[in-house]
C-alpha cells in the first residue's frame, strides 16, 4: 500500500537553522502550504522559529511560485527559502 508522501526542501537560511535541506512527510488531504508551514511550527524548535509567521518565508511546489492557499498532492516538492536580495 503506498504511503502518501511530499518532499519538503529547505533553503539558505531554513537549512543552516533546521540542520537539514529536506525530509519527506506523510501530508493530510487537501494540505495547503499555510496548514504545512503550520504543521512544522507545531513541532516545537527549531521549525517554530525559523517558519514562524512573522518570518518572511516564500514557498514554491514543483518548483513554481505558490502562494499560501496553494494545495499539496502527494508526491508534490514543496520548497521553503527566505526571500532574495539583490544589489
């Protein structure tokens, strides 16, 4: 029976703050990125601080820009990184 699962990377600052650039996770039906981002914050340190709400995070699925509401399927990448500045 396959288990239902999505890639969740973690980029720059996430990775050095998580000690890890990505683990698999089993979602629920109908997942948004939102219901994500607050799953791992509801693990406790080191995902509450660094994927806390009133942290600037940005979030892509397969690799195309999602926005909050944006929903996850199983098998689906989803990445979290902070946002880029350029000069």
């Amino acid at each position: 029976m396959h288990t239902p699962m999505i890639q969740v990377r973690y980029f720059a600052r996430l990775r050095e703050q998580l000690g890890r650039d990505a683990e698999s996770i089993e979602p629920s039906t109908g997942t948004t990125v939102a219901e994500l981002r607050a799953f791992l914050c509801a693990r406790g340190e080191p995902w509450a601080a660094a994927l806390a709400p009133e942290q600037r995070i940005l979030a892509a699925v397969n690799q195309e820009m999602a926005r909050p509401e944006s929903t996850i399927s199983d098998g689906d990448e989803v990445a979290f990184f902070p946002p880029v500045t350029g000069g």
